[in-house]
C-alpha cells in the first residue's frame, strides 16, 4: 500500500469533522463494552486512589530556602505548584505555601491548562517562567510570573503557544526560540532560531544570537549564572543522536556560528562568534563550573564508548585534551547517568540492569585525580535516582543530594545527603499501597535469535500452581533502560489478581550502554523484535504463562513494537494493549515531531530505508488471512509529538479486514494520553478490563476475543 493507495488519511485530519465522528463511533462501542464489566468501577476506583494518594511522596527541587514541589490530588485535579522549607518537608504533614493554583487558573480563564514546569531567575529567585500547556500538548504557553507576589506579570515576557525553548539571561533579558514565522521552526516542529530579548521590545526584532537548519532537529541557549563561571551557551541538535555545542559571545555577530576559534579567526572576528566546543557530535557534552564533562556514545582519544570523561574547560576550549577518566564500563556495569552538586559528582550505573549510586570527589590542592566511594548501597534487583541537587545555591546546600530507592515490590524511600559530609537522613517513604505478601521479583535471561542474552524481569507468585496471566511490558528504543519500578496500579490492577507482571530489557534501550542501543537502530531495529519474541518464549517455556494468558503492553516508541509483536509473531500472545503509538512507519516523519526520529528509525524518502521500514511497519503488514489477537488501542487528540492519526489509521485498517480491535481516545493528555489523575485512571481501568477479561479463565465471557 502505498501513500496515494491509503484510504484512510483523511483520519491524519486531528480536528476534522469527520474524523472527530469516527472517533466518537470508536469510543463509544469500546466504552459500552468496557465499562459495562463488572470490575471496571472497581479497577477505576483503585487507580484513583493509587494516583491521588495524598500520603505519597512530594518530590522536591531546592531553589533558595524553599523547596518546591508540583502536586495532584483529588482536590487539585489540575495541581497547585507549592513550597516548604527542609524543616518542615522533615516532617510527616509539613506546611506548604501555594504558590500558583492550576485549577483556579483554568476555572478563571476556562482553559484546561496542565502545569509544564517553571525557569525561575537566579540569583535572586524573584521571578520565574512558567508554561503551561493547554489540556497536556507538548505546545506551551509561556508567562512570566512574580515569585513575592505569586501573580503573572501584567505587562512582562509572555509567548503565545507554540513548542518553545526559552531560558533566563538576566531580568530583562531572555534566549527564546520558538514560532514566529515562516522559517523559525525546523522540520521537526521546533525552534531553529534563538533569539536575545529585551523586556520591553517586540520580539520579532530580537537580535539572531544562533541557529540552525531546517533539517535539524532543533537548537537551543542557555545563561549560565554560577558566579565567576558566568556562560552562554547552545547547542545544534543535528538529529536525535547528534549534536554540536557551542560558546556563545555576548557581542556575536548574530546571524553566523564558526565551528572553531580558529575559523572565526580566518573570518576576521577575532574570538567574538559563537566558537564549537570540539567534543564528538554524538557525545553528551555537560560544563560544569570549571569542568567540561562528555559521556561518549563511540570511542574518543582512546576511551570506549560508555566513558565519561572530565577536561577543564578553559584548557579544553585552548586545545588541550589531558582529562580525568571517571567512568569506564565492563560487560555487565554501564553509566545510567550522573548528577552534580558544587563540588562532586553522583554516578549512576547499572549491572545487569541493577542500580548503583557512586559518589565522585576530585582531589584537593590540583592533584589530579578523584576519589570515589559508594553514596548508598542499593538492595539488589533496585532502582536507585537522584531526584534533586543544588550545585547553584551559596550555602551548604550546595552539596545536597536527594535520591530515591525503589523497587518492584519495594516503595519508594527518598533519602537526604550532603556530600562530603557523613550520615544518610531518611526524608520521606512511600505506603505499600498493595499486597506483596506471596510474591517475589526474579531476573531471567532469554536468548534471542541471535544468540544474544536479554535480561528481562517477573513480578509474580513465589509458589506457583501453574500458568497464570502474565502482562509483559517492554520498550526498546530512545536509549530508554527499563530499570526495577514501583507501580501501585500494577500491583492493585494485576499482581493482587494472582497474575504476573513481566519487563524485557531488549535491545534499542541503553541497559548494556551505547552498543546495545545501536544494535538495534535503523535496519537492525529487527533485533529488538526478536528479542521481545524471545522473551515471550521464555516466559512460556519456563510455565510462567502460556501465549493464551500472556498479555503485552507499551506505549509510543513501545507501542510500535505492540503492533510490531501483533502483525509479527501473533500466535506468542492473547491481547495486546498499544497507547499514543507509532503505527504508520512509511508517513511517521511527515506527521508533527516525526521527521526528528529518523535516525532512530530510517528515512522513509531514502528507497533502501523505506525498504526495512516496510518490513515491519504495523499498519502495512496487517493480514486479513492471519489472525491476530485482540488488540486495544488508546490515543489523544491533543497528543501533538505522535499524531494520532498512527492508532486512528491502525484500528480503522483492521475493522476493515475483520480483525479484533477496540479503540478509545482521550480528547486531552497530549502524549502522556492523560491530563490528570481521573482521566489516567480511567485509562487504566479501560487497559486492565481489556486484558484481564481476555486472559484470565474467570474475566472470559460467552463471545469475548479468544
């Protein structure tokens, strides 16, 4: 089927009258059947309670003596955006003071705004940036709001929506990218322009500070105010897995960025153009007071990929390359990610997709070198993250590092420490908001169709009596590492069921490091599909479940490897649920945020690209002769990164062969699929209803699926 033969792309019309009817057929007949369950009320319920619990967590960020938190609950559907102080988050019922009121906001201007974050000015912390989205798109609108008199500026920075990029400079001063007419976005949807904005003036004639092509992905600036290490900075985001990076000067040309000081020389502008910081371009690349750090993706001077490596800054920017190695992986231990405080750096690794927490000192007097040690020993099978750091604060809290321990049947413990001093504080933990008594958490490994090991994980019973429903999520993509998480409404929705609950490790995330990414990008992105087959078959074959009670799931990039698994290998599986999913993988790049993933995918316009995507893009290798099992698709109108034109197209393909569908999209959510608490739980119970009457003995009714 090629694009002139598809019928259905008139439902790739998001707000069209006729497809907005389509949707609204779809949506009934799944809601009739659905929510008529007898356990759906039951299951809606739970996950409300579960998400709107007002006893867990209130995950924090330092700015100044406050700390500062976003919260939902089913008294602030919306959310209000709050602050207490450490002495009062210390104890079990502090006192926040609200400081912006989403609900009240949306209920005034009769918007259905969802929060999307804030810039708050530094130092000072008089002022911040908020966005806000309007019902969960990835568009936002931007406002500038008074910190001391918690109300928006009448007359100060303001964007209308659009997919911004905007950071502080000074009070009167902004970098903005975002729309503002033909050629300022780039094929992607986002800005391709930075400008510098003077409060007070029009910003169409802000000066051009940096930018980019239209192919690019996307570019971006920023101020760095750490004191004495005062920056400009941007990047070129080239495509999804490249970059370049670049320091700006404040008396640039505007309108050129030189790739080296000694280019900007030969153009006669002495050092005054944006000079390119020479790291790799498919290096991460972090400056860090006098510090550069690149975590490498592929070797450099004679490190792996996997790396992270430290430079001074000014010594690098002079051509020097000496640098300190402060991580190097091995075949099972891989760099997570890491944080920074003022003066120390927090490593997160994994082994065999087990978390670690290292903390990293350099040594006093210029020395060289750092010393390391072990933040906090984590359980085995754990997840461990930090959540928050200040390395901007003047104080003590400089060093304060707040991190998070987890795990499948482990709540989360959110721990307080000060670097470089001793004592661990327990600040907050998570109620068990299910049932663990019975079950245990195990690690196999299923061997793929090449012969490679994926590690995969399974919640369920200790003792177990035979096959029982099983529901496999998985991923593989993006550099995404599914690591041990805690979720109650898998725990209240499946596991208190006496089913069981599986996550595969396939290639395509970044769970063994950079070359377990890349083994399964672009033409080899098959390699991801056979392992999550070979996962499914273990599951099997070690009596776990049978392919009639295993039920999978994923969403977005995890969705497309649902309807990979459907179109693929349809006989390992009972049901399959795909949410705000790729589906259409031959047009996914015309379509909104699309055109920056082909290089996670392929390009559809290049023959021999489009060729592998043709192979297994789900929409295309639907066959009226091979069954499939039933499959549960879910969407947003609103969702603006993956269009969802991919999952309206898919189910409307499929009612057409007679194959076994159902369909429901959230008129908001953007790409989260949900705007809040009631709408995501509503989700849940819709997507567990699903399965567990279509994989369970009792949920089976007299002429359901299967």
């Amino acid at each position: 089927m090629t694009e002139d033969e598809d019928p259905y792309l008139w439902l790739e019309e998001t707000e069209g009258d006729a497809a907005l009817a389509w949707v609204g057929e779809r949506n009934a007949e799944t809601l009739a059947e659905l929510t008529a369950d007898p356990g759906f009320e039951g299951l809606e319920r739970a996950a409300r309670e579960v998400l709107g619990d007002s006893s867990r967590i209130p995950y924090v960020v330092r700015r100044g003596p406050h700390l500062y938190n976003f919260w939902r609950d089913a008294d602030h559907v919306r959310g209000v955006w709050r602050r207490t102080t450490l002495d009062e988050y210390r104890g079990a019922s502090p006192r926040w003071e609200t400081v912006l009121d989403v609900d009240a906001l949306a209920a005034a201007e009769d918007v259905p705004w969802v929060w999307a974050g804030a810039s708050v000015l530094r130092p000072g912390l008089k002022r911040a940036l908020v966005e806000l989205s309007r019902d969960g798109a990835d568009a936002t609108v931007v406002r500038e709001f008074d910190m001391e008199g918690r109300t928006f500026v009448e007359d100060g920075f303001r964007l209308p929506e659009a997919k911004s990029s905007v950071g502080w400079i000074d009070e009167d001063h902004l970098f903005v990218g975002t729309d503002t007419g033909p050629g300022t976005l780039t094929a992607s949807g986002y800005p391709r322009t930075v400008r510098r904005w003077r409060r007070g003036t029009p910003l169409a004639e802000a000066p051009l500070v940096f930018e980019g092509a239209h192919e690019d992905v996307s570019v971006g600036a920023w101020h760095d105010p750490t004191p004495g290490f005062e920056r400009e900075l941007a990047v070129r985001q080239l495509d999804f897995w490249h970059s370049e990076h670049f320091l700006l000067r404040s008396d640039a040309p505007s309108d050129t960025a030189w790739t080296s000081a000694q280019e900007a020389a030969q153009h006669g502008v002495g050092d005054t153009a944006p000079v390119r910081i020479e790291v790799p371009d498919d290096a991460l690349a972090e400056v860090h007071r006098e510090w550069l750090l690149v975590t490498l993706r592929s070797s450099w001077l004679d490190r792996p990929a996997g790396a992270l490596l430290a430079f001074g800054f000014d010594s690098f920017l002079r051509g020097e390359r000496a640098h300190e190695v402060l991580f190097t992986p091995d075949a099972h231990t891989v760099l997570d990610g890491y944080a920074v405080t003022r003066r120390h750096l927090v490593l997160e690794t994994l082994t065999d997709v087990s978390s670690r927490l290292q903390l990293l000192t350099p040594k006093a007097g210029g020395e060289g070198g750092w010393s390391r040690g072990p933040l906090e020993e984590v359980p085995p099978l754990s997840t461990a993250a930090v959540r928050a750091t200040s390395p901007d604060e003047e104080d003590e809290n400089a060093e304060e590092i707040l991190f998070d321990v987890s795990g499948f049947l482990q709540p989360s413990t959110l721990h307080r420490a000060v670097a470089g001093a001793p004592g661990l504080e327990t600040l907050k933990q998570d109620p068990e908001r299910f049932s663990a008594e019975g079950l245990c958490v195990r690690q196999h490994f299923a061997v793929s169709a090449d012969g490679t090991r994926v590690p995969y994980f399974v919640v369920g019973p200790e003792q177990r009596e035979g096959p029982v429903p099983t529901l496999l999520y998985g991923y593989g993509g993006f550099e995404v590492s599914l690591t041990p998480f805690h979720s109650a409404v898998t725990g209240r929705a499946w596991l208190e069921r006496g089913g069981a609950y599986a996550v595969a490790n396939i290639r395509g995330g970044a769970e063994y490091g950079p070359a377990w990414h890349r083994a399964a990008l672009g033409a080899h992105r098959e390699r991801s599909f056979d392992d999550f087959a070979a996962v499914a078959g273990d599951l099997a074959s070690r009596g776990i479940t049978t392919p009639q009670r295993l039920g999978i799931t994923g969403a977005s990039n995890g969705g497309l490897l649902m309807g990979v698994m459907l179109t693929r290998h349809p006989e390992l599986f009972g049901a399959v649920v795909a949410e705000v999913p790729l589906l259409d993988m031959v047009r996914f790049h015309r379509l909104l945020a699309g055109a920056s993933w082909t290089a996670e995918y392929g390009d559809p316009d290049n023959p021999d690209e489009r060729a592998h995507l043709l192979r297994w893009s789900p929409y295309h290798r639907l066959d009226p002769h091979r069954a499939c099992p039933p499959l549960l698709l879910t969407t947003s109108t609103r969702d603006d990164r993956v269009h969802p034109g991919h999952a309206r197209k898919m189910a409307a393909r499929m009612r057409e062969l007679g194959l076994s569908v159902r369909y429901f999209e959230n008129t908001g959510g953007g790409h989260a699929g949900a705007a809040d608490h009631k709408q995501a739980a509503f989700i849940e119970a819709l997507s567990h209803t699903f399965l567990w009457r279509t994989l369970s003995e009792e949920g089976r009714v007299p002429g359901s699926d299967g």
